[in-house]
C-alpha cells in the first residue's frame, strides 16, 4: 500500500509539471510571437524565433516564483493525508525535472537566434532557476507561517531588488560609464557563470533545508 501511495503521488507531481514546461513554452511562443508582431518591419519567421530565447526565460522564472510562493502546494497536499517529507521531497523533485526540462527548451529556442544576437548564459540562467526554486519556497512557507505582514514585507522587498537592478541596467545603458556596464555584463553574459553556478546551488540547498525545518514545525491548514 505504501508502494501503491508512492507510486500515486509520484504520478501527481510528475503531471503538475508537465502542465507547467507545457505552459511555459505555450508563453514563450505567445511572447515571441506578440513582440514580433508589434516590432513588425517586413522580417521573416526567423526575427520571430529570436524572441524565444528570452521567452522561455521569462516564463520558466515567473512559474517558478509563483508556485513557490504558493502556500496550497503544502496545505492542499497534507489536507489529504500526504506525509510533510512526501509533500516537500515531491514538489522539490518537480521543480528540478521542470527546471531541467526549461533549460532543454532554452537551449533549442537558442536555434533560432541570428548571428549577433543577445542572450543570456544558460548557465546563468540555471543558477537563477535554482536560487528561485529555493528562496520562493521558503518565503512562501514564512508568509504562511506570519500572514498578510509577510506578504507585504516580502512584496516590498521584492518591488526594492526589482528597482535596484532595473535602475542599474537602465543607468549603465545610457549614461554608457564602463564601470557600471562590465559587471552587469559579466553576470547576464556569463563571464562569471561558475561562480554564480556554485552561489545557485547553495543557496538552493541552504533555503530548502531552511524551508523543510519551518514547514516541520507548525500546522499546515487546508
């Protein structure tokens, strides 16, 4: 019966995310596909499938945030009697096979880019992924544990970092100081791809292990 249990949760966790690659590549085609259309000059299909690469980004990194920061993806589960250790090992294992499956996708919509195109690293771009899949995890898990003062707490720190690096990216874009410009160019294009790897990858680690220790601790409601 166990196996049988197993066997079914697996099942649950591995459709949830099939629903989310397939959402996330409907999205990038339907971005790509609008930004082509409002940039239309005459070009061909292939100005088309330049825009996927960024799409794919977008999409992979804004269903990640979302269903970390969603409190259902615990409370729904153990309402129904899954086990705390099934219900956190399911989703991380989820959110890994959708991250894997992104990068996949990243990596064939860079076929359809032009010669001078810009991208962003895909290693970069995993390193984000899996501080995302940790960090909104764990915040998700502290607004349910605190309530509308996280939520609001959280929203504004969110709305901070957000303004800081746009103001960064847009000041160095125009003021055209170097100083500014390399470092932010070293990060999206990859010239700092291991480092930021390894920073991915601990920090996932640490804030899983933080959010598994807080979700222990105190009940979940339906």
């Amino acid at each position: 019966m166990k196996t049988a249990g197993m066997h079914r949760m697996m099942n649950y966790f591995v459709r949830q995310t099939e629903l989310y690659v397939l959402t996330a590549a409907a999205g990038s085609l339907a971005m790509a596909v609008f930004i082509w259309l409002m940039n239309a000059d005459g070009s061909g299909l292939q100005e088309m499938f330049s825009y996927m690469p960024s799409g794919v980004m977008y999409m992979s990194l804004v269903i990640l945030f979302g269903c970390g920061m969603s409190s259902n993806q615990y409370s729904i589960l153990i309402a129904f009697g899954c086990r705390r250790i099934d219900a956190f090992t399911g989703t991380l294992a989820g959110n890994l096979l959708f991250i894997a499956q992104c990068m996949i996708l990243y990596g064939c919509s860079l076929l359809g880019l032009q010669k001078g195109d810009f991208y962003v690293n895909a290693w970069t771009i995993l390193a984000v992924c899996l501080i995302l899949e940790g960090t909104s995890k764990l915040l998700g898990i502290i607004a349910v544990r605190w309530g509308k003062v996280a939520y609001i707490l959280l929203t504004v720190i969110i709305v901070i970092i957000s303004m800081f690096f746009g103001f960064w990216a847009g000041y160095a874009g125009y003021s055209g100081k170097t100083a500014i410009k390399i470092p932010f160019a070293a990060v999206i294009g990859g010239e700092l791809k291991w480092q930021i790897l390894a920073g991915g990858i601990l920090t996932c680690v640490l804030t899983n292990l933080a959010a598994y220790r807080m979700l222990r601790k105190f009940e979940v409601k339906a």
